[in-house]
C-alpha cells in the first residue's frame, strides 16, 4: 500500500511540474528597491494575484457583487462579467489581460478594450511591444498581432508561442477533413507561412526558458516520439526523435540542444536521449525527467517501495520518500532534488516536512519547500520556504547549507534574478499592501 501511494504521489508532482522548465530564469528588466505596489481596496474580494518578472507591477483580480475587475499598480479597470490572464512586457510596464463582456471576450491592453471574440486564448506581449493573441469566432480560431487578423485555422487549440526576438509566431493547426495535426509558423505580420510535418497528434507543447525552442509529443501510424522545433532556423525545422510504441514524460534542455524522454518499445521501458537509449525495466514506474545543457538526464521512478534517482542511466539515490524538483545548475556540474514524506500515506500523526538534497548533502528541514534554483553563478541556491505558518525567501550555498532565512510575510511569490545575477527580486503580502522586495545574494 505505501508502495502505490507514494506513486500516487509522485504522479501527480509529474503532472504539475512536466511542463517545460530551464534552469534559471532571469529578468531582463529588474526593480532592485523595495516597492510598495499596490494596497488592496477595501470593499472588494481579492482574488488571483499576479507579479511581473522585472518587479515593475502587480495585477490583481478584484470581485465585488458578481462582477469583477482588473486593478494593475492600484488602476482598477472597468468591472466585467470577468477577467482573467494578466501579461506584462518584459521591459516596460505595458500589460494585458482577457475580459469577458456581453458574453464575448476581449484583450484589454494597455487600458483599451480589442475587438470581441468567442474566445481568447494565449494573450503575450513581444519583445517589440506588439501584442499577440489566439482568438475564436464560430468554430474558427485566428491569430491576431497586433492590428492585425489572421485568416481563419482549422484546429482546437492553436497554443500559441512567439519567438524570443518577437517576430515570429508558432501555433498549432488541425485539419477539419483529415483530423491530422502539424505546426504553423508566421511572421508577426502574417506575410510569411510555414509547415511542418502532418501527424496523427500532437500534443503538450511546451518551451524552453528563453522561448527559442517548442517541443512536443507526435504520433504516426501507431507509433509516438518526440519532434524538437527551432525558432532561429528558417521556415518550421523540426526534428524528429527515434520512434516507439509509446513515449512518457519528456523534459527540453534551456539551450534547446538536447531533448529526453521515456520510451517504450516490445513492453519495455526505456530513456531515450538523441540516438542514446538505456534500459529502465527495473522500474515499476516512471515519473519526473530532466535534461541539463550538457545532455545529462535526471529521471526518478519506483522499484518496490523506493523512489529511485538516476543519472545517465545510473541509480544516485533511493529512498522511501518523495523526490521532486530536479534541478540541474546553470553548469550542469551539480544536481538538486526537495525529499518529503508521502502526503497521502495515513499515519498516527501526519508528518509535513521538506528539505534540499544537494549532490547528496542534506539541507535542514521545513514543512514545505518549493521552487529551488541556482543563483546563475551557481554560488547560491535560492527557494522559497514555509516552517510554523510563516513564507519566506531562504538563500542556501551551492551545498544546500543556509545562509539565510529572510523576513516572513502572508504570502510570496515566486523569484527572478536579477540580471547581474546577484540578488532575487519577488512579490509579497503584508496584510493589505503588495511589495515587491529584494534580497541579495552577496550580503549574507
């Protein structure tokens, strides 16, 4: 029983955390002083609260009587039927969020309300200012950018991405009459059109950091891999992986160079990584995966009643604990992991606790550890934390030793670094007030 719980458990952290992730994600634009942004408005229920990466603004969700508002920095938007998906721009404070009216939806950006839709999706704000989103009217979706309107696209959800330098956008496309899938890419002004390779599916599209590389789960004539796509080359060039009967979780490198994943071929498992494959039949289950810039691969699963880590194809550690968060440094030359105990296994008296484990070093422990990451120098570690009630921001060496416990609050946020690397900026909550605070890295 404690077996199939702790797989219970580990499933579900791999369905939260299998999206793309890179290793440091670091803001282009950094407000390095602390900042009051905002004071919640009395009167009104708060709800989702949403930070920008550079600390410039905070977006909340406001509710009052069965309507709802979108107060950016304190300027509260007129009250909608909803609203929903606040962007910011990377480098400025432009921002845009999706509202329902008259039982239409729009993209308010800026303050001025776009054109209504059916439906929107995937709201962004390039590099260039230009906003993008995906739009439905009737049973067509379209692409808009900026002023302009695509022609209609036959698919279910386009998952809309743009590329880093924000001029070119990759979307997915469905033929109504074939039921085939493939990959579109455009130009932000629509002069350009490509395709890539038609497939039975095509699924969980995910990015890298830094937005230069999608990669997605295909399948043909029965048989599924993984196609890594690059926005720097010309035209929609993807690259195939080997083919199996079955492909698992798979996980993208941050520099895009290396794509791994689980596949599956006569009822056995395997890891598959470029033209390397290693065996994995040992394993009751797989779960979580990992690839760092240099193409080593982390992946975790059950053998009896352990949680298994593996390198390369090689066992790190087993334990009868939960391993979550695999985490390469920004050299690939250190690995880290947050062990807990299993949630969902009953005891006497439920036990909460989490703790780094950091190339096999042991942080102390907290109840509950989420996030950690490497400073980009890979000098520090950084990650938020919650012991008795409280959440803070704790900075760790590169060993997982902690260096220091910053100041409690009602809520945090997640970091960024800054971009010199040398401090972390995030949201928090004193009761009614916003702020965006800042720890340094080097002041310890």
């Amino acid at each position: 029983m404690r077996s199939v719980l702790l797989i219970m458990t580990l499933c579900m952290t791999v369905l939260a955390s299998c999206q793309s992730r890179g290793n440091t994600p670091v803001a282009e634009v950094f407000n390095k002083q602390p900042t009051l942004l905002t004071t919640l408005p009395a009167g009104y229920e708060a709800g989702e609260i949403t930070f920008s990466d550079n600390g410039l603004q905070v977006a909340v969700i406001l509710k009052k009587e069965g309507k709802m508002a979108m107060s950016i920095n304190s300027v509260m938007s007129p009250m909608y039927e909803g609203v929903r998906a606040p962007v910011f721009h990377a480098t400025s404070k432009q921002y845009a969020f999706v509202a329902t009216k008259e039982g239409k939806q729009c993209v308010v950006f800026n303050g001025r309300e776009g054109a209504l839709y059916d439906s929107v999706r995937n709201p962004m704000i390039n590099s260039a200012g230009r906003l993008v989103y995906a739009a439905k009217r009737g049973d067509k979706w379209f692409i808009v950018s900026g002023d302009k309107e695509s022609k209609a696209w036959d698919t279910q959800d386009p998952s809309l991405f743009v590329s880093p330098d924000g001029k070119r956008l990759a979307f997915l496309e469905q033929n109504s009459a074939t039921k085939k899938f493939n990959m579109c890419v455009c130009s932000v002004t629509f002069k350009e059109y490509a395709r890539g390779g038609e497939y039975d599916e095509l699924a969980d599209v995910s990015t890298n950091w830094v937005g230069s590389h999608l990669t997605y789960k295909v399948g043909r004539n029965g048989k599924q891999t993984v196609v890594l796509f690059d926005f720097s080359q010309p035209g929609c060039t993807e690259k195939e992986g080997r083919w199996y009967e079955k492909v698992g979780n798979f996980a993208l490198s941050n520099n895009g160079a290396y794509v791994a994943f689980f596949g599956q071929r006569d009822g056995k498992h395997y890891l598959v990584n470029g033209n390397n494959e290693w065996p994995c039949t040992d394993y009751s289950m797989l779960f979580d995966i990992t690839v760092s810039d240099k193409g080593n691969v982390l992946y975790t699963g059950a053998i009896k009643q352990s949680i298994i880590l593996s390198l390369d194809g090689k066992i790190v550690t087993d334990r009868p604990e939960s391993i979550d968060d695999l985490t390469f440094s920004d050299d690939s030359n250190h690995i880290l992991f947050v062990a807990g105990p299993c949630p969902l296994i009953p005891t006497d008296k439920p036990v909460e606790f989490a703790y780094l484990v950091v190339d096999g070093h042991e942080s102390k422990k907290y109840d509950k550890v989420v996030s950690p990451r490497f400073a980009p120098d890979n000098t520090h570690i950084v990650f938020r934390a919650r012991s008795e009630g409280k959440r803070f921001v704790v900075v760790a060496d590169k060993t997982g030793k902690i260096l220091k416990e910053h100041s409690p609050y009602e809520a945090v946020w997640d970091f960024k670094f800054s971009p010199d690397g040398k401090s972390v900026g995030y949201g928090v909550k004193k009761g009614q007030e916003l702020w965006w605070q800042v720890a340094s890295l080097g002041q310890m």
